[in-house]
DNA sequence: CCGGATGTTCACCT
DNA sequence: GAGGTGAACATCCG
C-alpha cells in the first residue's frame, strides 16, 4: 500500500466527498468486504452522508451521517480514484495500466438537488478491503504525530526496531519503505533490538521518523526515499559510500548501511 | 521461467 | 505469551 504518506494523499482526495450523499454501492467482489455482506454495507451506507474524512495509519475513514465510520484498506497495490481522478498516477509496485475489472468497491453520490460523482477502490491484487466500523484502536500512534513517549512505549519489546516500527498495532502507517528509510536516517541497525535503544538514539530516531515522513511527503512518496534507488540492486550508502547489506528482518526484505547504522 | 514487490492475517513452530 | 516463518491473496516486472 501505499504507506501513510500516500494514504494521506487519498484522504485529501476523498475530502472531495465531504458533504454528498451516497446514492447506491457496487460490490463485485465480496472478499473485498471484511466483516459484513453486501446487503448489510449497502443498509448502512446508502443514504447517508459522508461528513468527514480521517485517517490513523494505513487506514482510511469516512465517517457518515448516522455515525457509522467506513475503513478503506489499500493493501500493497490500492488505489483511490475520486470521479475519475487518481491521487497518484502510478504506484511502484501496482500495475501500470488501469483495468475495470480490479474495481473491487464504489460509492456512487447525487441526487437529484445533491452533487453527483463517484469513489472507487481499485486493486489488483486484492490486498485491501473494506470494513465497517474498523476498530481504530487496535491501531498504534499514527507516525506522524506520535510522541516521544509514545514511540518509547512503542519500542517497548524485544523484537527488532525494524519489526516494531513496522507493527501497526506499536505505530500506525510506516511500512517497508518508510522504515528502512527512518532506520537509515537515524543511524539504528534494523536488527537491534527494540529495547536496546538508548534514551539519545531514541530521540533521534523521533527526529528521523519526523523528518522522514516531512523529506518524503514534499519529494512526493514512500518511494522517493533515499535508499530506494539502491534497494533492486546491490547499491551503496548515499551517506559515506559503504555497499549496503540486504537482510530479511520482520519477515520483510531490509536494505541498510552497516557501517553507519549500528 | 522464477522470484520478489509500499500489506495483513492466520496457522504453526520455537 | 512473544517472536519468527511461511502461506495466502493476484498481478506485474526485471
């Protein structure tokens, strides 16, 4: 998915839909839906208004007239399209081309005095989904507003820093990308165990998931990161040179300097 | 042809 | 219980 950065991105194009009401749902896919059937999503959407937007994370919420909170989850490969428009025109790892037949959920707006328009969900591999009243809290601190003693709460384990960053229910939104890119800015080994980290390298590291999210968001993505021109291949250190180490850690390919990170 | 890819969940180990 | 591993989902790319 798309990782915080870009699901933010959806959330501004979904504010579009703030204030229409919700004329009917297509449901092609009914995997798509986690928790409820067609029939009950569409009782308790259609209708109804969108009156906000949120997000905590990788999740996107609209929260409806009745109360009711929609989830919409991306997977590796969702996209979010707002009539017609694209938040992002190409995500790395998802398809280039667009096919109707990776639809897996839309809202359709309008009536006859309200505005008309549409949101769809389209993913190709089906990674996403939608569910109602997603429960939040299960979610950690969204990174990008956590605090200091949040993040040490987070840290607060012995799994690798790399896994805990990564564990959506310790902090909301960093994924692969994201992460090896915070690692690399604050000087940590992905592999260190979370509650080695000393009370200075924790406050760098807050600096860095900070002014990672900050650098990346005005580069334009999660894949704008420093190290993603070398993860493919064998690259080196864009800070002092060193051929950087590919190791799988949290079950997830790492991409990092073993001589600066440490 | 094969392996891996911005993710999450689950079963099964240690 | 905590942590790790591998599978599953489905498609594209190198």
């Amino acid at each position: 998915m798309p990782e915080l950065l870009e699901v933010e991105s959806y959330r501004r194009l979904a504010d579009r839909t703030v204030g229409r009401r919700i004329r009917s749902i297509d449901t092609p896919d009914a995997w798509y839906l986690k928790g409820n059937t067609a029939e009950e999503l569409k009782a308790a959407v259609v209708g109804t208004t969108v009156v906000a937007t949120g997000r905590r994370g990788k999740l996107l919420t609209l929260t409806l007239g009745n109360g009711r909170i929609l989830g919409l989850r991306f997977g590796m490969t969702g996209r979010l399209i707002v009539d017609g428009e694209a938040a992002i025109d190409e995500l790395v790892y998802g398809a280039r081309r667009q096919n109707p037949g990776w639809d897996r959920f839309t809202m359709r707006f309008g009536t006859r005095r309200e505005p008309p328009g549409w949101l769809t969900m389209s993913d190709p591999r089906r990674l996403g989904g939608v569910e109602l009243d997603p429960d939040i809290e299960r979610l950690g601190p969204d990174a990008a507003t956590i605090s200091r003693p949040q993040l040490m709460e987070a840290l607060r384990s012995a799994a690798p820093v790399k896994a805990a960053l990564m564990d959506q229910g310790r902090i909301a939104g960093l994924g692969n990308l994201l992460t090896d890119d915070v690692l690399w800015r604050a000087g940590l080994a992905p592999a260190r165990s979370s509650n080695s980290i000393t009370g200075d390298e924790l406050a760098t590291l807050h600096r860095a998931v900070r002014a990672t999210l900050r650098v990346l968001a005005r580069r334009g993505g999660s894949h704008t990161g420093d190290l993603q021109d070398e993860r493919s291949r064998g690259g080196h250190c864009p800070r002092d040179g060193a051929p950087l180490r590919r190791d799988q850690i949290g079950g997830r390919t790492t991409i990092w300097c073993p001589v600066h990170q440490r």
